[in-house]
C-alpha cells in the first residue's frame, strides 16, 4: 500500500536517517523503516492485522487512525485514507511516533 508523511520531522528522519525533533535509539529507527517497509509490501489491511508482533490496532476515538508497535513503548501512529468501500486498502499517512507510556 501506498503511504506519505504528515510531518516534515518524519520525513526527514525516513529521507535522511535523521531528524532533530525525532532524537530516537537506533533500534528504533530501525523499526521504523522496517514497519514502513511492511506497509508498502501489505496487498490490503488485513496483511497488517494479522501480524499480531505488530500490534497494529485503530484507536479509539478517532474515524480513521491507527497505531502499530515499533519497539517496546514506542508507536508510530497514522491515518488510513480509505480507496476502496470495504475499508481494506488505503493510503497511510504517518503523523508521529510516540512513547506509548509516557
């Protein structure tokens, strides 16, 4: 599936490896790329779903936000723009990746 950014700090950090506000451990940004990875290779949203290391969940309160495990406590979070009436193929547009208990 297709995705793009919603913050230019992640941007960065995906285009340069890099980023001043996103100050995270290797290991992290790692994952980062790797779960990028994954939704680009995703055919639908249920590839996402059933990889339970993911923890690929929607949050509540929001129509269309979801967040997905990177390492730990951190979560990079996202809206799905749905393409299809089914709701399982979309565009994911990362907004942030947060300390999930901070």
């Amino acid at each position: 599936m297709d995705f793009r950014f919603d913050n230019k700090d992640l941007e960065k950090l995906y285009t340069e490896g890099k980023s001043k506000k996103y100050r995270l451990p290797e290991d992290i940004t790692d994952k980062f790329f790797a779960r990028i990875q994954q939704i680009e290779a995703a055919r639908d949203i249920y590839d996402l779903w059933n990889d339970k290391g993911l923890n690929f969940e929607k949050l509540q309160g929001y129509e269309s936000r979801f967040s997905m495990r990177l390492k730990l406590k951190y979560r990079m979070e996202m809206i799905v723009e749905w393409q299809n009436n089914e709701k399982s193929i979309g565009e994911f547009i990362i907004i942030d990746i947060t300390n999930h208990y901070s």
